[in-house]
C-alpha cells in the first residue's frame, strides 16, 4: 500500500526525464490504473507540479515542472532523513 504522496513522488521520477512520460508509461512504471493516474495527474497539472506538451507523434507528453523539481528535491531529502530510498528504473 502506497500513499497519495508516495504515489506523486513516483509520478515526479517518471516525468523528470528529458522526454518526459505519456499516461501509459506513467501507469507501468507507477503500477496505477488509468483512472486513478487520471485522476492525480490533473491534480498535479493544476498545482503545476507537471505540464503537458505534444510528443513526436501528437501524444500527451507529460514533464516535470520547477515546482514539481522543488518537490521532488524535498522528498528525496525526506526519504534520504528517513533512511526510505525510492527506486524508479
């Protein structure tokens, strides 16, 4: 069992590659079913933690945004302070 913020710090890994992350490789590499990645991905699209751009191919492509950085740096610090390490391959 995973919490909400749990679940928003694997989200921030999946997007902050360079080529950012479509739905379908934010739901693998999060183990989340398309309503629920649909439903935190629009919260964290209006907290503007993420952004959408256009792919190559016209796909959603989602990125990390400077808050969403911002966040991820902290929740790294907190799980570093709390002896957690995420992993996201």
């Amino acid at each position: 069992y995973r919490d909400r913020t749990q679940i928003i710090h694997e989200i921030l890994n999946s997007t902050s590659s360079e080529d950012g992350a479509t739905i379908t490789k934010i739901i693998f590499r999060c183990n989340l079913n398309y309503n629920s990645a649909r439903n935190i991905i629009e919260d964290m699209l209006k907290k503007e933690l993420i952004a959408i751009r256009k792919g190559d191919d016209d796909k959603k492509v989602y990125r990390i945004t400077k808050i969403g950085s911002n966040l991820l740096e902290k929740l790294h610090f907190y799980d570093a302070l709390n002896g957690m390490h995420m992993h996201m391959d």
